[in-house]
C-alpha cells in the first residue's frame, strides 16, 4: 500500500528485523498497519461549519442540502434500517421558524416537515410517520423535542419477568430512520455531550453529520469534545483524556486535525467578497436629571462605605485587602447595582427593595423623587434620635456621679431638641394626611368589624406614606418621653438631696411643682405612644363588655339522647349515643368555667391606665404572671374547642394534638407559661376528652341511617319486628339529626369567640410589650458606677460619637433641603439663578441648608468671613451647603469614523469617535413625553419616536444585558405608544417580523439569541456599553449579517460621569489596542515600496475603516471566554474580571474629584467680571 503522508503524530522506523513499523506518543501505539489510522479520516463524513456570526451559515447548509443528495442504492451499512434521502436539522426553538422561511426563500423545492415529536404525531401509525419522514426532503426538529426522545431513542434494560411485557414504548422515528445527513444548528447547545439531547443526537443513525455553530468553543477546548462525540471522529470521540492531550501537547497534531474537521471565516477574511452595506456605530451619551444623579450618588457613597473605600477607590483602612474574595463580591454587587442604577432605578429586585417596593406599577421620575425624600426624612429622624439618646445616656453618667444639675441641663436642652422634632412630624402627618384626604385616599381610624374577622391590621398597605410619618411620630416622641421622664428624676433628686435643696424651701416647692408637672406630662407622652394599640385593645374590652352584659356569648346547648324504646338492634347504638352526650356535656360544662375564667382576665384594664399609675421599670414582668395565666386558659379553649369539632364532626385537628405534646413536654420540665396550671389544664382535658371508642356525632348519625336502611329491607321481606324498630329508629334519626344540626351551629359560633378571644389577648400583649420598651429606655444606666467619679473617658467618648452624628445629621438636613429644591423649582428660571451677592446669574452654586442660592465662590468667600447666611444671617456649618448646578443637560454623540492621534503605544479611550452634528439630538431631546421614567428611558423613547417620523417603516432592536431592565421598558413603551416584541413573547420574533406595528424588538443578553436573523431591523440600541465585546456582538449581529441589504446604525447610550463611562473607556481602549497591534504587524510585513500609516509615537492611523472595526471585534471575540461572559443568576449581567472592577468603579474619579486646569481658568475670569461688575455698581449712584 502507498503511503502519501503518515498521520498526524506518527514517525516510521524499523525494528530488529527490518520491518517497518510506526509510532505515536500522542495515541501511545506501535503498529506496522496503518490501514485504521487512515480510514479513520477516510470514514469522516461531515464536519464543523463554524462561520462568524452573520456569514450564512444557514444559507451554505441550504446550498448544501440542494447540491449533495443521496443515491438510493443499496449501499448503506444500516441494513435494519428505513433509508432517507432527508436531512435532518435540529435547531434551538428560537430558530425553528426562520429555518422554515430561509428554506422557503433560498430552496422553495425543498419539502419540509417540522417533526414535533412523537406523541404529537400519534395520530399516525409508525409506518406512516417512518414514511413521511423518508420521502420528505428536510425534517425540522428543537433540541426539545430531541431531548423528550431520550427514553425512545434506547431499548429498555431486560429484566426478569414472570410474563412478557404486554406492552412495548415504540421507539422514536428519528432512530429508525438511516439519515442522509444530519445538522445541529447552534451545536454549541450539545458542547457537554451528557445532556439528554446530546445523547438522543448521537445515537440518530446517518450517512453524514454537521455540526453549525459561529462559537464552536465557549468555555475552553474541552467544549471541543461533544462535538466530536456527534461526528464520531474515532479516535478522540471515544477519550476525553486522549482528546485533552492532543490539545495539550501536540499543537501541530491538534492545527492539522481541526483544520480538517472544521471550516471558518472571518467577516475580516472575506470582507471583499461580502459586500454587506456600512454600519455606522454612534455613542449618545446622555447626563443625568438632578434627581437620577443625586439617587446616582447617593449609591455610589453607600458602596464607597460598604467597600471600606474613599470616593477616588483608596482604603480607609490599612488593612483593607483588594485581592479578597469578599472584597470582590462587595465591588462585583455593588457595580452592577450602580449599571442597573444608570439604567433605571426599579431595575432588579434589591433596587426595588432599595425604594421600598418589590411588586408594583412602574415610578416615574418624581415619583422616585419622593420615595428619596421619605428615605432622607426617615435617616434624619433616626440620626436625631440616635443622637438626643446619646445625651441622655452621658447626662445619666453625670447623673451617677452626683452632678445632676449638669445632667439636668443636658436633658433639657435635648427635651428643646425633642419637642422640636415631635412638632415637625406631627406637622408632616398632617400634611400628609391632608394630601391623602385630597387625592382621595381613605385615612380613616374607624374601628373595623373585629367579631368579623376584618381587624385593621394596622391598615398598612392602604397608606404607606402615612404609616411612616407614624412610626416616625412615635420614635420622636419616646425619644421626647426619655428626656422629660429623666427631667423629672433630676428635679426629685435635687429636691430630695438636703446639699442642694433646704427642705419646704421655696426652691423645694419649685422643684416639687415641676417634678409633679414633668410626670405627668410624661404620661401623657406614653398615652400617645400607646394610644393605637390601647383604643384597639379597648375596642375589644369593649366588645366583650357588651357581650357579658347582654349575656350574647354562645351557649352550647345540652345534649340529650331521649331515645324512645330501646330496639333489639339499635340498642349498643343508642348506649353509645347516650354515652356520648355524656362526654360532650362534660366539655361544655369545662368550656363554660375557662371562658369565665380568661373573659375575667381579658376585661381587666390596662397599666397606666388609671391616674395614679406610674412607671417603676417593671410593668412588662408585673403583668407575666397575668398573661400566662390568660395564655394557659386560651390553650385550654383552644383544646376543648378542638375536641368538640372532632367529637362532632371526626375531624382530628392534628397540629393542637402537636402543640398540647410539645407543651405538656416543656411544662414538665419547668419551661414555658405557667408549667403547674398548664399541666393541671391539660390534665383535666385529657380527662373529659370523649373516647375515641365512641366514634363522632356525624359517624353515630350515619350508623343510625345505615340501622334504618337494614331494618326497612327486612320489613319489606316480611318481618314485623323489623317494622317497628324501623319506627323506633327513624324517630330517634329525627332527634339526632336536630342535635347535630344544632351543635353545628354553635361550634361555628364558638369558633369566633375562640378567635376573638386571642386576638384580645394577643393585642393586651403587645400594649405590655410596647408599654415594657418605653420602661426599658427609662431604666437606669451603668448602676454599678453610681456614686463614683465621674468616667472621663467615657463620657469624652460619647460627645465624640455625638459630633460625628452631627456632622452626618447636617449633611442629612443639606441634603434634604436639596431634593425639596429639586421637587419645589424643578424648572427655574433667571431670577431663580440670580446671586444676591453679586447679582449675576450663575451655572455653578450652593444651596444652603436655609434654602437660599448663592454662586459658589461668592459664598465661599462669604462664608470664611461671616459663617452667616447673607440672607437670614442663620450660622452656618461646612457641612450645611449642597452643590447645585445649571448647567445644560446636552446629549453627546460620536460616531466610529476616524481617531485621534495613538502616542506612545497607548491608544486614547476616545480614538475611534469624532463628533457628530447635534440637530437630530435636539430634535430628539424636543419631542414630549407625558410622563418621565429617566433620563435613559425617556431619550431612548424620543429616539425610536423619532425614527417613526423620519425613518417610516424602520425597525429596531433594543438590546440589554438585564432581563429586568426590559421589562421595565416594555412598560414605559406601553405608556408611550411604542409597539414592540420581545424573544420570550409566544410567536414574538414572527411578530417583529410580520407585524409593522411592532417598531422594536427586545432582545437580552440570555435570550440564546445566537443564529437568530432580523435583517428586517436597521437599528440596534444598546442600552449599556459592556467590558465583553462578544455580548454585544450578540445583538449587533442578528442585523449586520449576509441578507441585509440596507445600511445599519448601532446606537450606544451611556450616562456621563457614572461607571458607564469607565466600562466603555475599557472597552474602546481594548478594541484600540488590537487594532494598533494589528496595524503594526502589517506595518512589519511590507516592504519599503509599500509605505503604510506610520503608527510611531504622535502618528495617526488614517481612516479608520469598517474594517479595522470588525477586525478589533473579531479579536476581542477570539480573546473572550464565551461560557465566562455572564454571571450565575437571572438578573446578574455579564461577569466583569476583578482586574477591571476598579477600574469601571472609580477609573473616572480623578475626573470627577479634580477639576481640570481649564475650569480654574473659568472660574478665575468668571471672578474678575463679577468684581468688575460689583465695583461698577458702587460707582453707579442710580443702583
């Protein structure tokens, strides 16, 4: 035999005998037959067809399928087999239709049938499916489809049967079938070889196999293998290990084999050839409105605080450690909350929770506006708060050390603080209350129906916002209940120590009068804070007054048998009937005692109730003793209840039969309330619960019925003893069925009382418990240092803890004044920017925490002479200033077209854009909108509004990475008229496609969109730039491929001055790289009579092409690690390396913190005018 080439990895050499022999490290073998190595490759039949994404793979697999038929001749080797001429396509749901219109359009000879399994074609019997299959020209099948097939694609495991199964699964078609050739679109789909899809198209019979797919390798080369599981190329189908050596080792080996398995081009490659209209790339960069950049910010401070970092991305701490896997995480989670943050405020669920809302209707701008400002408004009551408590604290250490005129003087500047913030939110729930009023939102305090069931349950979901300004109230006025009460102790101590009070002096009096006046003042503070949850706890007092007083509880009524005669056959029945009522009288008789009981416990009043109560510190362990007896006596209820209903009805209520084993347990080992009652309690119920011997009232009535139905068949036969009992029997059915009738009714009644009962209980539990928490702020603090000197170091401690809430109170308050400004003047005109200082207009300035706008370095200058307001004259803090700015929220665009100059290898981030003319942006900018959802939404709505009039008939996909943020879209395109389909919507690409009334299509970033063609759109929106380039490629794609025969326009929006711009920077800066990297390598490669573009330092690449472009894109997609692009979870985006998380996080900050040298320039002319002009005007007699 002749030999033309050894294969791949063998070297020749002869033995001892002279023989020729052959060997491979690589297959670890020593042969002298060559033959199966060669046929290995003769027997491939196929291959991989790996185009770029968007060079037809589907059209070259058409053109295939028409050019190369079989043969029907008897030359198979699948003799047991029903031999197809038929290709069998197996594509991924998405694709299925478009596979059915390209067949159609490129080969409409073609027969096509869409195999939908096996099951949906049970109608025909297997003869007639295997014949359909056979004679049809292409079969189209989802790897859904093939993956339900796994259990039909094997015979079953035998097994030992006594008897032949009757019944065998018919196996799938798809495996009966001989193929002529068989072709996995997106074979990527099947890379892992394990699932049940991979199995199924393994097994599938076949003359030839391809398998398509633009992204053969998604992860690493192990991807490789279930491919080659799926062409059978022996010998590495058949070894993962040997497969990972070829790789590994044997790179010249691994090019040769894979040069022959696989085909691919580049756009680049055959960029003549291809002939596909310009693309032209446009970046809009668009600023925030005042209210998304303070919303912006506020996240940013928060991660910068989370992460242990200052704003520019340097430690706080010197051991902060940026390699940990920890600080990692936080960085990661925190990045993609600020992009989701750029995109919309509610995009994902943590920044829906963020705003106080999981599940709801979509916030417009200002809505979100007001959501910021209840969030301030709640971080400075808690600040104010937490501060006043603080105070009190270190006057109860002055308090220990006998200086109680100190503490006293501590206590009531902070009673002035307090009182203060108890008046600004009693004035904010009543604005608030009077706007609900307005918009005509229910606020009533009415009692509920409480015997109904329908308590208020605090009505929380009907009025959110006044529900704050409630629990705000209440946390003011318990912080104002610490300082009077502990007021009133200063005064009684002083009164009380003869040092510093002379007894029934004038100063005594005093003292005595003011103690009198604080207590009870205090009490009134505690009434208000309880006085919710007293009015409900009297509510129900009073129910139950009026129920004893008008004796309306339920009365259980007796049970009696009166049973006439006794029968011969219904005798051992009616003694059991008697010996149930029995046991059910017992019950009722105890379920009486203990609802008397609890009714005497439950109508007691209230602590603090009465004038002369107190608070002593201990009303929550005074009142134990009095819950647990009332909760010992409602499990009683509760159990007797239960066993009633059972005894009744023969329903076992399983979980009490749990609760009273897990109590009596705990009770026995002294734990839980009251153990000695609760074990006498349980006791007496195990006693009178009725025995199980005696069935339930609804089995005794149903026996009787079947007594009845026996004795009435005998007489019928003839029996006259039979006859009477029957009259006997039906008599006492009549009875029973009453008694029953009439127990049922009062067991639904009861089971209301029970319920009533609790919630009583429950609510005179939270009264204590609430009662208790106000006692607990009050007590005494640090008692073992009463009487000792005083801590310095403590108390130096607390004022510094005290200045540093202050400080952040004071950025709180700055801040707050800054969003009602922003809610308040949201549109200001000129008079609104006028500085009184030096009465010009200004772009630049401060708000003071007063409310009044001044230009910034007049302010400043002001400031560092008077620290007064010019125009109240209040002091002023550093903290107490909030930077504002006019200037104009312009859109910016770029086009990729030509770069600026790459000097000194270092590509500049912006090299590939130039700028555009901005008329169509404000065309844009100018269209209405009747709401704002931000500033993203809103623009990219203008933009797609705009392309509807310029544009008619054009069709756009709107691509993002976060699933959530679509959905957030597709509401705000609802709203704003803008039809639209997406890749989830049933028949959604067919929609976008057909329907002219669907102007855009939602695509994201795991829609599995690979292979999809919508040449019919012209536009791509991508909503964020994105580090991974291959992600983005992903929509831009299903555009710019063979089939589009008009120019397309890719749109990028990004928002200035937030981490998009860092991650674009990163993304430019790459792609630039591999251009200029490219650009000298072909520089290297030609001679002197071929002078190219210099790319030494200060040059410039001249005409920047398409080209470059597509070739910098297809080097980034060769760099990315396909399967590594997205992070784990649906509303994670794409996974950003830990290497560029600092720099998408704080790469612009330098920008941000320090102006640059032009800015300085500004401002110092921008000085020197506003001198000249206030000079001018102190010459000026007439100003």
């Amino acid at each position: 035999m002749e030999i033309a080439g050894l294969p791949e990895s063998f070297q020749e050499f002869t033995d001892v005998d002279g023989r020729r022999c052959f060997s491979s490290q690589l297959y670890r073998v020593a042969t002298t037959d060559m033959a199966p190595w060669y046929d290995s490759n003769r027997n491939l039949r196929g291959g991989i067809l790996a185009e770029e994404m968007g060079l037809g793979k589907t059209v070259e697999m058409i053109s295939l399928i028409s050019l190369h038929r079989r043969a029907m001749v008897d030359d198979d080797a699948h003799h047991s087999l029903i031999k197809s001429r038929a290709t069998l396509i197996i594509t991924p749901p998405a694709i299925l239709e478009q596979w059915k219109q390209e067949l159609q359009n490129h080969a409409p000879s073609l027969t096509v049938f869409d195999y939908k399994g096996y099951q949906a074609n049970s109608k025909l019997s297997q003869e007639q499916l295997s014949d359909l299959l056979r004679d049809t020209d292409v079969v189209l099948t989802t790897y859904n489809v093939l993956a339900k097939e796994v259990h039909r694609a094997t015979d079953p495991p035998k097994r030992n049967m006594r008897n032949e199964k009757r019944f065998k699964v018919p196996k799938s078609p798809l495996v009966r079938m001989s193929w002529w050739r068989v072709c996995l679109d997106e074979a990527q789909m099947i890379e892992s070889g394990v699932s049940n899809a991979a199995q199924v198209a393994r097994l599938i019979p076949r003359v030839n196999a391809w398998a398509v797919t633009g992204t053969p390798i998604r992860k690493d080369m192990r991807d490789f293998f279930g491919l080659l599981q799926f062409l059978r190329y022996e010998p590495f189908c058949g070894s993962i290990d040997l497969w990972s050596r070829l790789y590994s080792a044997y790179y010249p080996a691994f090019k040769s084999i894979v040069n022959k398995l696989a085909l691919r081009h580049s756009k680049e490659f055959i960029r003549d050839d291809l002939k596909l209209p310009p693309q032209k790339r446009v970046v809009i960069t668009i600023p925030f409105t005042a209210i998304e950049e303070q919303h912006y910010g506020q996240l940013f401070e928060q991660m910068c605080e989370d992460c242990g970092v200052d704003p520019t991305g340097a430690p706080l701490e010197q051991d902060w450690n940026p390699e940990s896997q920890a600080s990692i995480d936080k960085m990661r989670g925190w990045l993609t909350r600020l992009r989701q943050t750029c995109l919309h405020p509610e995009v994902a669920r943590r920044n829906r929770r963020a705003l106080g809302i999981r599940n709801g209707p979509l916030r417009s701008v200002d809505e979100v506006l007001e959501v910021m400002i209840d969030q301030n408004e709640t971080s400075i009551r808690a600040e104010e708060r937490m501060l006043l408590l603080s105070q009190a604290r270190r006057g109860q250490l002055l308090e220990n050390a006998y200086q109680r005129r100190e503490a006293l003087e501590i206590w009531q500047k902070g009673l002035e603080r307090a009182t203060q913030m108890v008046n600004d939110c009693r004035e904010q729930l009543q604005a608030e209350i009077a706007r609900a009023k307005s918009s005509g939102v229910s606020t009533s305090d009415q009692d509920s129906d409480i015997e109904s069931g329908k308590d208020e349950a605090d009505q929380s979901g009907k009025n959110n916002r006044i529900g704050a300004c409630k629990a705000r109230l209440r946390a003011a006025l318990e912080t104002q209940h610490v300082c009077k009460f502990f007021t009133a102790n200063a005064f009684y101590q002083i009164k009380t120590d003869k040092k510093m009070t002379e007894p029934d002096s004038e100063e005594f009096k005093a003292l005595e009068k003011a103690e009198e006046e604080a207590y009870d003042e205090a009490k009134l503070i505690r009434k208000e804070m309880l006085k919710d949850v007293a009015r409900k706890v009297r509510r129900y007092i009073k129910v139950l007054d009026d129920k004893a007083n008008n004796n309306s509880f339920i009365k259980i009524p007796v049970m009696k048998a009166q049973l006439p005669t006794l029968g011969i056959e219904a005798r051992r029945l009616f003694e059991r009937l008697e010996d149930f009522c029995d046991a059910l009288n017992e019950n009722r008789e105890k379920f009486n005692e203990w609802r008397d009981a609890m009714l005497k416990l439950l109508r007691q009043s209230l602590i603090d109730e009465e004038k002369t109560s107190e608070l002593e510190g201990n009303e929550y362990e005074t009142s134990t003793k009095h819950q647990d007896e009332m909760y010992v006596y409602m499990e009683g209820l509760r159990v007797m209840f239960a066993d009633r209903h059972d005894a009744l009805t023969g329903q076992t209520n399983f979980l009490i039969n749990h609760e009273v084993k897990v109590g009596v347990a705990e009770a026995r080992n002294g734990k839980g309330p009251s153990p000695e009652l609760y074990l006498k309690i349980m006791g007496t119920r195990e006693k009178l619960k009725p025995s199980a011997d005696l069935g339930s009232l609804r089995g005794i009535v149903s026996d009787i019925r079947s007594l009845l139905t026996s004795l009435e068949w005998q007489a019928n036969e003839g029996s006259t003893r039979a006859r009477a009992e029957a009259v006997i029997v039906n008599e006492a059915l009549e009875r029973v069925s009453k008694t029953s009738a009439e127990q049922a009714k009062a067991i639904a009644g009861l089971d209301k009382e029970v319920e009533l009962f609790r919630d009583t209980m429950n609510n005179r539990l939270e009264y204590y418990k609430q009662l208790q928490q106000i006692s607990d702020t009050v007590a005494p603090y640090d008692e073992e240092s009463v009487g000792k000197p005083l801590d310095q170091a403590v108390y130096d401690s607390k004022l510094e803890a005290e200045n540093k809430i202050q400080q952040k109170l004071d950025s709180l308050q700055s801040k707050r004044r800054y969003l009602i400004h922003l809610r308040d003047e949201s549109g200001p005109d000129e008079s609104t920017r006028l500085c009184i200082i030096c009465q010009c207009t200004f772009e630049n300035g401060v708000l003071t925490v007063c409310g009044h706008k001044y230009c910034k370095d007049c302010l400043r200058v002001w400031w560092h002479q008077h620290r007064t307001c010019p125009t109240c004259k209040r002091t002023l803090k550093a903290n107490d200033f909030h930077q504002i700015t006019y200037k104009p929220k312009e859109l910016l665009a770029q086009e990729e077209r030509t770069p600026t100059k790459i000097e000194h290898e270092r590509p500049s981030q912006n090299g590939i854009y130039s700028d555009i003319s901005t008329g169509i942006l404000q065309e844009i900018k100018d269209i209405d909108l009747p709401t704002s959802f931000g500033t993203k939404i809103d623009t990219l709505s203008r933009h797609l509004m705009w392309l509807r009039e310029h544009d008619p008939g054009a069709k756009s996909i709107v691509f993002s990475q976060y699933r959530d943020f679509l959905g957030v879209l597709a509401t705000a395109f609802s709203r704003f008229k803008i039809g639209y389909s997406s890749v989830e919507a049933k028949d959604g690409i067919q929609r976008f496609k057909e329907d002219p009334a669907a102007e855009c299509f939602l695509l994201h970033a795991r829609a599995h969109s690979s292979g999809l063609n919508l040449v019919n759109a012209t536009h791509v929106f991508l909503c964020e730039p994105l580090i991974n380039t291959a992600i983005e490629l992903q929509a831009i794609a299903r555009v710019h491929r063979i089939g589009q025969h008009r120019p397309t326009t890719v749109w990028m929006y990004l928002v200035s001055d937030t981490v998009e711009e860092s991650i674009y920077q990163i993304s430019v800066s790459r792609r630039l790289s591999h251009i200029v990297q490219k650009e000298k390598e072909r520089e290297k490669q030609k001679d002197l009579h071929s002078p190219s573009p210099g790319l030494k330092n200060g040059t410039t690449i001249e005409n920047l092409t398409e080209t470059a472009i597509e070739s910098a894109n297809s080097l980034e997609m060769q760099d990315a690690t396909l399967g590594k692009l997205l992070a784990s979870g649906a509303a994670s985006g794409e996974l950003v390396g830990k290497d560029d998380l600092w720099q998408c996080l704080f790469g612009d900050g330098q920008r941000r913190t320090s102006p640059g040298q032009n800015d300085d320039a500004v401002r110092e002319v921008d000085r020197f005018l506003r001198g000249e002009a206030a000079e001018k005007r102190r010459q000026d007699p007439i100003i």
